[in-house]
C-alpha cells in the first residue's frame, strides 16, 4: 500500500455554503478554490502529463486522487487534508446526503456506496507501444459472460487462444461499475471506476499487461452520450446535462451550454486516464451520434487532438473508434481537415447488406438493404445511405465516402454486441440459418478491405446467444422490462419468436455466457479452425491484406456469386445447393462430381502446403483410399500447366486439348479455403452469357439452370477436364450453403487431391 498521501477536489458549483469529505465518521471541510489560492499541480487526469507518473502538488507532499483543472473555473472545492490510498469517502454538499465523488477512481461497495483513493502509480506495466489500429482484426467481448467465471483474471488465460486464433485487439464492452451483478456496462455512472464484478482496478490492470505481454492490444468501450440512471448523483455536482438537447436516454450532456468547460474536460481526462494509468491502447465511444455539441470545436475533435497529444508525448499509439449511424465520412478525417478525427468508425451499412443477403430478413432497418445492388453498393463503396432516402428514418441520410478514403478506416462485423443481442432473444445467426452460410457471410467480411471485427464465440458459431440482461432494483427493474417489450413492438418478432426474454431474469444472463467445450466439438469445431483459416488468409494473400476496394466488384444472382478482390475469388452462397460462374480468364482446378461435406480446412497440426498427391499410376485408387485422402487433404487445390500437372491430381488445362502449354493471359488460381468440397467444371465456348436479374449484373449458363439448381457437367476423367475447345468460363458448384476462396497459385506448393469418380 502506497503510504504517499492524496488530495481530493471536486467540481461542485452546486454547492452554495460548503462542501465536505466525509470518511472514517469524521467530516473534513473543503474550501472553494480561487485562481490566486489555487494549488498549480497537475493530476493523474491531466492530459498533458507524462506516461508514468502522477504529477505532485506544489509542496511534494500529497498528490491529488482525483483530478485537477488546468485552467482556473469558479466551482472546484479542495480539500487541504491528504488521505493514504485505500481511504473510502464520500462528498456532502451544503450538509446533504453522503455523495460518491464523480471522478472516483473504484466503487467497492457499488454504484451507491462510497468511493475509494487508488494508487495507480503502484501498477506494474511491461513497455508496449500500441499499434496502428487500420486493417487489424477486433475481437468484442464482454467479460461477465466470456468464461463461466466472469472475470478479468479468466479471461486474461483465454488470450493466447486470441491471438493464435489471429486476432489483433481486444475490444472490450464497458468495464464501470453498474446497478447489480450484471449488465451490458451500458449503464454506468462511475466512468473513472472500474466495476467490483470483474476484478476492480488491479484486475483491469493485469489484464491489460497480460493482454500487451501475448501482443494483444486493449480497445476499451467508453460512453460519453449519457450516463445510467440507477447510481446517478453527478448532476447535484453541477451543470452536466443540459435540456438543450435531448438524447433517447433523455437531456442530453452539456457539451456547449454555460459552464460547459468543466464538463468537456471530464470526458476528456476520463479518456487520458485510461490510455496514462491502465495503458489502454484505444477507445471505442459508444453511439456518438448521441453526443450533441453545438460548439465551434466538437468534443470528440477536442478528444482526439487531446489523446493524440499524449500519445505522442508517451511514445504510444493511440487509436479512436467510434460507433456511428450518421453515415459521415467527416468522422474519420483529421482535425486539420476539419474532420472529427476518428482512426476508425463501426459501419452498420456492410452488416445490414451481409445479414439481409445472408438471412433474407427484412424487418425494421433491414429493409433497405434488401433492395437490388445494396450488397454491391456497399462493398464497393461503404455507405449504402449515402444520401439517399431511408424508409426506415423517412427522410435523405448520409453522405458518399470518398475514393481516396482509406478502406482500413471503417470496421466491418457479421457480429456484435449491437446486432446480435439488440434482436428479441439475442439469438446468432446460425439460429436461423445454416453454420455454411453464415460462413460465407464471415468469408466475404474476413476476406474484405476493411478492418474486421468478431464478436465472442462467433469464431466457432456458438450456441449461446448474447441477450440483454441487467440487474436493477426494484424501482427501476419494471420499467427496463417493460421498454424491452416495447422496443419490438414494430418489429413484427412476435412472428419468429413467442417472447422476448426478461432482462432481468438470472436466467438471460447465463444463458448469454459462452460454453467453450462446445467449441472443440463437431461443426462448432469445424468453424473455429475455419475462421483461423480466413484470418490466416487475410494476412497472406497480397490481395486480401491490402485496402484496395476499388479493384474488387461482387457478382451475383439471388443469393449466391462471388466477391472479387484483385485476383483472388470468394465463392459465396447462402442457400441451397448453387452454381457461381467465373470468368474465363481464370484457370482453376476442375473436379469430379463429390457429393461430400467433408471439411477442407486441416486439423490442427496439418500442414497446409503438404497435402498429399497422386500419380497417374494409382489416380483411380480405391474408394477407402480416395475417401483416406480427402480426409487428409489440406483444403487446397492448385491449377498447374498441362505439361507440368499430373492427371491424377485434379488439374485442367486451360488451353486446347494438345497444347503444350496454357493460356498465359489466364490467371492461375488455387483453392485455398473451402467450407465444403466444390465441383469445378469448365465451360466450352459460347456458353456463357452475360444477362441481367432484377438489376443486379451477374452471369449464368445460357439457357441452364438457375443458381440453385443442379448442374449438369461435362465427362471428367480422373478429374482431368476433357475439353474439346477454349474454356470460357469455370462453373464452381456448391452443393450446400458455404463458400470456396481461389487466390494466385504460388510455385512449390504441393497440390491437394481434390478426389476421384466413385
């Protein structure tokens, strides 16, 4: 325990006689503080301190536990009496009742209870730079429900699994204290504090060093819109709200009204505090569309020039993401462009076109993208509301993302807090529709230009839903059940669900926490080693690690199609069995016929460039030893030269039967990645034929079946294509919802056995 000693003050100018510390059943007085009277020491809180240390006051015999302004402002009262760290106190103003002070650093007790003086400097950090937050791979959790315990501690052993499963930065629901034993985090009132539930100040504190110690970067999810109503004292502090504006939580922060300064420099040395005393690397702000400034400089620009500076000043990186649905390309630009100067911000529009293509949902704010071209649209160009009418806000809504936008600057999920547990029952994807097309969803999103994010247990398609849970008193706990029950009323999920489950029952917590042994078991299994597989790729594959989404276009019919990237293709289809064509200037390894859902990822400890092969002397094989192979194979396949391939290896040529050599204006590419075995066959001359679905440019057999259909082949022998004439064309046939990724064959690479005739 630090035997230093710590000073408080307190921004308080609703206080008209006296202000007092209240600790141990004794009263200490706190006197208004002026500007000639003023002690001139800076804080733990100031964001021009160094990376390491608290500044002391001016006689170097206390510190100051909470914070300090920089700049003189009526309303600060002090206190001249220092108290040891581990003091628990509280705040009476004009004789009222015991307050917790607003800037406290931990709650022991809870959100009503008495706040207590925290050494931070006693904290042990490793150095860890940060790192550039564009193109990286988030993983959201949340940590009461990511292990069964609940934990910092718990989760902290799950971090190596992160970080071999290829994820970059842990992004991390709100950690303040809030009403009960569980909740979102959403509902916090003590935003310098960190909630008892999961371990308190020193177990975020570990967590972070044990998330830097495996190279895990910490983003921490702040909200700086509102404030929860259950434990809420700061407004009889002073002006914090105003009734200028108004928020779906209420009056909103005063931001740009009388006495405002104070309060924009509460958000902002809360954001300093994190990055300087707990190492936080980023910050995700929550809903910032919510945080309303009317000011000649907005917040969240004052924010980041604010935590730029201070990570310039401590050697670190440090990264903003915000979560908006104001569709702004300002947001990520610079504050010297007049930008709001965001890294990166969360994009809504690219989920809502996967989950509408993926699922075929259209309820609510998912009918818009349901219309024909929005997948295209926002792939190609991200905002699909990019000043255009919404029909679920009723009127024009955003604005067009430049071209020279950097693709890295807009985070895209399948998954997250937001979208899976903001449905009735918090349910996942794969509770509606299959593991292959939700799959195919990840595929398309991994495998973009984008940054990329998972949600808990996504990575292995868990069964637990994530639903939405609290635990308030009685006062309260009627009205947060009864507002959820009215939130869908215009959803029409009576139809897919009989009821929405009670928040405040103990039963939708647990049913929210992750079952990991799930995780190792049957296609939960498959999926996991799946999802390494795409992030794998994501990071190899020149034409997936770069942010280029000008050379990419998607082409599809109905559900299925492909998404390209450069030179490389995502197969992808969302039901049913499906033919994509691909165009013929590609050269792609053509198969047999394989009615098998046999997985094409390796087992752990596989080598992926060390697939088996066969030669023309035992091509055709038994069946047990074809059925052996498939079983061991890597999951890829690749196209070589006729001359230089094996005709039992599953090669076509390119060129015409005869030929010495292949097409050379042909892209070669091999499979890399498949969720279950394709069919691959290539298509003669004058068979294919550009047409026109609903407006949807796409391509399809001439007067064959639709993309659901099966699709009759030409005779392959021992998955050799024997064509008669140029190859127009490679039909990929799917047999069930899934994807296949084709990428440039590299040289060296032992080819996959893609199978033999049964």
């Amino acid at each position: 325990m630090s035997e230093e000693l710590f000073q408080l003050r307190v921004w308080a100018p609703y206080a008209h006689r006296q202000v007092e510390v209240l600790t141990e059943g004794k009263r200490y007085p706190m006197r208004p503080e002026t500007n000639d009277a003023r002690h001139s020491a800076k804080t733990a809180n100031d964001p021009a301190e160094t990376a390491n240390h608290t500044a002391e006051t001016a006689n170097h015999s206390t510190k100051t536990a909470n914070h300090t302004a920089e700049t003189y402002e009526p309303g600060w009262w002090v206190c001249e009496t220092g108290f040891p760290a581990g003091t628990r106190y509280q705040f009476s103003l004009d004789g009222g009742m015991p307050l917790p002070d607003p800037r406290s650093r931990r709650q022991p007790e809870g959100a009503h209870g008495p706040s207590e003086i925290v050494d931070t400097a006693q904290f042990e950090f490793s150095d860890f730079a940060g790192v550039d937050p564009l193109g990286k791979v988030f993983y959201e959790l949340h940590i009461g429900t990511f292990t069964p315990e609940g934990t910092f501690a718990a989760a902290a052993e799950k971090l190596p699994y992160l970080r071999d499963l290829g994820v970059d930065v842990v992004e991390l629901l709100p950690i303040q204290p809030v009403p009960g034993r569980w909740n979102w985090g959403y509902d916090g009132v003590d935003l310098y504090a960190v909630t008892e539930n999961y371990g308190g100040p020193a177990g975020f504190a570990a967590f972070v060093e044990a998330a830097h110690q495996a190279g895990l970067a910490v983003c921490l999810d702040v909200v700086y819109n509102h404030f929860g109503a259950d434990g809420n004292y700061i407004g009889q502090f002073g002006p914090y709200f105003t009734e200028t504006h108004h928020t779906p939580w209420g009056a909103a922060l005063n931001f740009d009204g009388p006495e405002s300064g104070p309060v924009r420099r509460f958000f902002i040395e809360n954001a300093v505090q994190w990055a300087r005393d707990y190492r936080v690397d980023m910050f995700r702000l929550d809903a910032v569309h919510a945080i309303i400034d009317d000011s000649p400089r907005h917040i969240l620009a004052e924010l980041s020039d604010a935590l730029k500076a201070f990570g310039k000043t401590a050697g670190r990186t440090i990264g903003l993401i915000a979560e908006s649905d104001i569709n702004d390309p300002a947001m990520v630009e610079s504050t010297a462009r007049g930008g709001y100067g965001m890294d990166i911000q969360w994009t809504d529009d690219i989920h809502h076109a996967l989950h509408v293509a993926s699922t075929g949902e259209t309820q609510g704010y998912y009918a818009d993208f349901g219309e024909p071209g929005a997948l295209e649209k926002a792939l190609r160009h991200v905002f699909v509301h990019d000043g255009v009418y919404s029909t679920f806000r009723k009127k024009l809504w955003g604005q067009p993302v430049p071209e020279t936008t950097d693709s890295r600057r807009f985070l895209i999920y399948t998954e997250n807090h937001d979208q899976v547990g903001n449905r009735a029952t918090g349910d996942r994807r794969t509770a509606t529709i299959s593991p292959g097309a939700a799959a195919a969803a990840d595929a398309v999103a991994a495998l973009s230009p984008f940054s990329y994010m998972l949600f808990q247990g996504q990575e292995w398609a868990a069964s637990s839903p994530f639903q939405f849970f609290t635990d308030h008193g009685p006062e309260l706990a009627p009205k947060v059940v009864q507002g959820r029950i009215e939130e869908f009323k215009d959803w029409d999920w009576q139809a897919l669900t009989p009821a929405v489950p009670s928040p405040q029952e103990e039963s939708t917590f647990y049913a929210s926490q992750l079952n990991w042994e799930e995780a190792e078991r049957g296609e939960h299994a498959k999926y996991l080693r799946i999802t390494r597989e795409l992030l794998r790729l994501r990071r190899e594959v020149p034409d997936f690690a770069n942010a280029n989404r000008a050379d990419s276009e998607i082409v599809r019919l109905g559900r299925a199609g492909y998404y390209r990237r450069g030179n490389s293709y995502i197969v992808f289809n969302f039901v049913g069995p499906a033919t994509v064509t691909l165009p013929g200037t590609l050269c792609l390894p053509a198969t047999v016929p394989l009615p098998t859902t046999d997985f094409l990822a390796p087992e752990p400890g596989h080598d992926l460039t060390e697939a088996p092969t066969r030669g023309a002397d035992d091509s055709a094989g038994t069946e047990s030893e074809s059925m052996e192979a498939e079983r061991e194979g890597s999951g890829r396949g690749e196209f070589r030269h006729a001359n230089s391939g094996n005709p039992g290896s599953g090669h076509a040529a390119c060129g015409r039967p005869g030929s010495s050599h292949a097409d050379s204006n042909r892209e070669v590419l091999e499979l890399a990645l498949a969720w279950d075995k394709p069919e691959i066959i290539p298509i003669p001359t004058t068979q294919v034929t550009p047409v026109t679905n609903t407006g949807i440019q796409g391509k399809m057999v001439e007067n064959g079946p639709a993309p659901n259909a099966t699709l009759p082949h030409r005779p392959v022998e021992s998955g050799l294509a024997a064509t008669d004439t140029d190859i127009t064309g490679w039909q990929v046939h799917l047999y069930r919802p899934g994807f296949a990724v084709f990428v440039p064959a590299r040289s060296g690479r032992k080819p996959m056995n893609l199978g033999h005739p049964r």
